[in-house]
C-alpha cells in the first residue's frame, strides 16, 4: 500500500503544474522535492535546490517589496493552522538564471499542508502560479489606464486651463479691441484735431499776414499823411504868415497911400488958395504949373492904384498892335528929360524894330523904370538907357548911379507894396510900380532883372521875346 501511495505521490505531483513540497520546519521551510514544471517556472536551470531552505534558494533580500514577508506568513499560518493557505497574488523577485539579474516576478501560491502522524503538518505541499504576464499586463493597462486618466484629468485641467487662458485671452483681445477703437478714434479725433489745428494755423496766418499788409499800408498812410499833413501845417503856416505880411503890408499901404493921396491933394489946395488970393500973373502962372503936376502925380496914383485893382481882379486889358518901338522908347526919353531937369536921360543905343503888344501899357513900364532911376538917385544926374535886340528878344536897360539895392531884396522888389525902408531918404512911393510893370511885361511873355550895387547904382533889364 505504501508503494502504491508513493507511486501515486509522484504521479500527481509530476504534472505540468509547477509544484513544490516544502518541509514544515518553520522558518527554513527546507525543499523537499519539486517538479520539472517548478524548475522551469523558477529558472533553476539545472541548479538543484533540493535540501536547501527556501530562503536560502530565494535569497529574500531579492524579492523586493513585502513579497518575502506575505510569503513567510502565509507558509507560517498553513503551517499552525494546518489548513490550506490560497495566497492572492503577490511579488517575489528571483534570479533569472543569467548571474547578477533578478526576474521581476508574481504569484499565486497554494500551500496545502500534509500532516504527518501528529496533527501538525509536516509538509506543506505547495502549488505555484507565475501570474506575472498577467499582472504585468494588468499593471500596465492600469498603468495605461491611470496614465490615460492622469492624462486626461492634465488635459482637461491644461483644457481647463487653456479655456481660462482663452477667456483671458478673450478678455485681453476684447480689451485690446476696444483699445484699438479707442485708439483708432483718438488717432481720428487727432488726425481731425490736427488738420483743423492746421487749417486754423493757415487761416490764422493768412489773416496775419494780411493783418500785418494791412498795417503796413495803413503805417504807410499814417506816415504819409504825417508827411502831408506836416507839410499842409507847414503851408498854413507859410500861408499865414504871408497872410499875415500881406495884412501888415496892407495896413502899411493904406497909410502910405492915403498919406500919399493926400501931400499932392494938400498942395493942389493951397495952390489953388493962393491963385484966389494973387494978382500977380506970373505967380498964378507958377502956380498953375505947379498945381499941374500935384494933378498929375495925384492921377499917377490913382492910375496905379485902379491898375492894382485891376490886375487883382484879372481885368486888365491889353491892346496889343504893331508899333514902331524906337518911337516909343525916344518918346519916354524925351519925356522924362523934360519932366526931370535934374537928370539927363541918355539913350545910348535904341533897336529899330516894329513890336506887336501893347504900346500904352509898355510905355507905362519904361516910365516906371525911367521914374525910379531919377527918384533912387538924388545924388546923381545921369540915366542911360539902352536897348538891343538879341537872340529873338528885345532887350532894354535902365542904369543909374544911384542908391543901389541889397541883393537880399532884389527877388522882392517885383512883389506888391514892397518897399525897401530907406530912414535918411524920403522918397514917395507906393511899392506898386514894379510889380505893376512885372505884370504888363509877363502878359507880354517877358521878363525882368536887375544888377545892382549898394552906393553905386542900379541897371533895371526887361526882355520882350520876338517872332523867329
Ligand atoms: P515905389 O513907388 O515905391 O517907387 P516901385 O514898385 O516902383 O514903388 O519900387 C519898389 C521899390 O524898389 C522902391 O520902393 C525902392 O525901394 C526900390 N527901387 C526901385 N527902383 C530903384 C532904383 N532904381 N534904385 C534903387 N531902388 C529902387
């Protein structure tokens, strides 16, 4: 019987199935006997373990983890408890065969325990499972699996994250969108701002400009019109002082004519009271003679105070006709050598010519001239008269040798009721005499000059144009 239950031993042990049977010595737990399946499972390759403790096959310090220890317990407890232990799978790493390289390994082991004659086990026979593809595998679709999950949570949360950054971003964009319409308005509003600040610059310039025309015109105006009204000041003054001379001037030849008018009118009178009073002929002869020439150096006056009027009022009349003038000037010389018996009046050379102008008027010119060389020189008694035709004008000249004129009066001799003042000299005159001949020779185109000398005499010169 005990043949056949060894044989059956070994039949059932000898399977496929990797089996051990481990004595139960705790804690060497001594290998009794294994299977070709074990020593496959196990890598012994060829390395006989039978005889050793299991720990000693297994070095425990390789197993890694608390595989050794489950190990231990759960062999301790099929052991004492003398019942079968179903171990869950668990690591125990073994070497792999190949020197210095451990196997990462897991297990499922049942350990069932054969008791012996006591009620203790002595055996623990043990079958084992390499379950490490499985768990390997298993591990590594956990592994996926939780990789895939952690990836899937690090995604949503980068999603989550991202979506975040997307509002932010969304925010910023919107932010950035309306900074950009704000900015684009602004920069309108500038460009408007600045071409209007432009425009204004250019209008308000142009109106400067214009501004600064107008000022300057009106500059110019002002400076114009200072100039025009210094110079109207300066004419009114002008003006008013020649007013001013000419009313003195007037007054002055009031008294002068009427003192005038008045010495041969006085002497006419009492001519005429002793002519009533005489019976003596040739007395009353004298003084007819006499009361002849006050009448007419009274009608002399008169003649040349209408005369004054006359030309004042422009109405003066001249008849001008051909004439002979050597006639003429021989007529005012002989007459004036009669009229004034203290001189003699020399004609020296005279031009034969015919004149056209007026004869009457002329001859009142040539008695002026003839009058005031005899009046203007008391001391002396000579008076040459000349006159020639040359370059197309009559010439005529007066010469005395008498008081002479101040070349600072001779451009006013020609002015109305001018009259040099001469305090030792009483000499009658109104000072129109000249300025009426002035203006008988201008009617006449002519002209008139004087040389003189102060104490030496004088040369009174007019000049008559005549025809080419
Ligand atoms: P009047 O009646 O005073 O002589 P005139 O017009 O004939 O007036 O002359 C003006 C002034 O010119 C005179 O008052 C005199 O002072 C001066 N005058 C004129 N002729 C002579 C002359 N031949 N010699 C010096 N002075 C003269």
């Amino acid at each position: 019987m005990e043949a056949i239950a060894e044989q059956l031993f070994f039949t059932l042990f000898n399977t496929k199935v990797p089996r051990v049977l481990l004595k139960a010595d705790n804690p060497d737990f001594t290998i009794v006997i294994y299977n070709e399946a074990y020593e496959k499972v196990t890598y012994l390759d060829g390395r006989d373990i039978t005889g050793i403790s299991l720990w000693e096959a297994f070095d425990p310090a390789n197993a890694g983890g608390d595989g050794a220890k489950l190990l231990m317990d759960a062999l301790v407890t099929a052991s004492k408890n003398n019942k079968p232990v179903h171990m869950p799978s668990f690591k125990y790493d073994i070497p792999s065969g190949h020197p210095g390289i451990n196997v990462q390994s897991w297990w499922q082991l049942e350990i069932i325990p054969v008791s012996g004659p006591g009620r203790a086990a002595s055996y623990l026979l043990t079958t084992i499972n390499n379950v490490t593809d499985q768990i390997e595998n298993s591990t590594a679709i956990l592994d996926s699996k939780l990789r895939e999950e952690t990836l899937n949570e690090q995604l949503e949360a980068i999603n989550k994250e991202l979506g975040n950054k997307n509002e932010e971003l969304q925010a910023t964009n919107d932010e950035l969108n309306t900074l950009n319409e704000k900015l684009t308005r602004s920069e309108n509003d500038f460009r408007m701002l600045n071409a209007e600040l432009e425009e204004r610059v250019i209008a308000r310039t142009q109106s400067l400009k214009e501004s600064y025309a107008k000022q300057q015109a009106l500059t110019e105006e002002l400076v114009t019109s200072t100039e025009e009204i210094t110079a109207s000041n300066e004419e009114l003054l002008r003006i008013n002082e020649e007013l001013r001379i000419s009313k003195q001037q007037k007054e002055e030849f009031l008294f002068i004519a009427s003192h005038e008018l008045r010495t041969p009118l006085t002497t006419i009178k009492a001519y005429n009271q002793l002519m009533q009073l005489t019976k003596d002929e040739i007395k009353r002869d004298r003084l007819v003679i006499r009361t002849a020439e006050s009448v007419e150096r009274l009608e002399k006056l008169i003649n040349n105070l209408l005369d004054l009027s006359k030309i004042s009022e422009s109405k003066m009349l001249y008849e001008k006709e051909p004439f002979d003038f050597k006639n003429l000037v021989t007529e005012c010389v002989e007459n004036a050598n009669d009229r004034y018996p203290t001189h003699e009046i020399v004609l020296e050379q005279v031009a034969e010519m015919t004149y056209t102008g007026d004869r009457f008027r002329l001859e009142q010119v040539i008695q002026n001239l003839l009058s005031n060389a005899v009046k203007y020189s008391p001391e002396a008694n000579k008076v040459l008269v000349n006159s020639w035709v040359e370059q197309y004008s009559l010439i005529v000249s007066v010469r005395d040798f008498g008081i002479g004129i101040a070349a600072s009066d001779k451009d006013k001799l020609f002015e109305r009721y001018f009259r040099v003042d001469h305090p030792t000299l009483r000499i009658e005159g109104l000072g129109l005499g000249l300025f009426i001949s002035s203006e008988i020779l201008k009617e006449h185109n002519g002209i008139c000059w004087i040389e003189s000398e102060i104490g030496k005499g004088s040369v009174f010169y007019f000049r008559l144009p005549v025809g080419n």
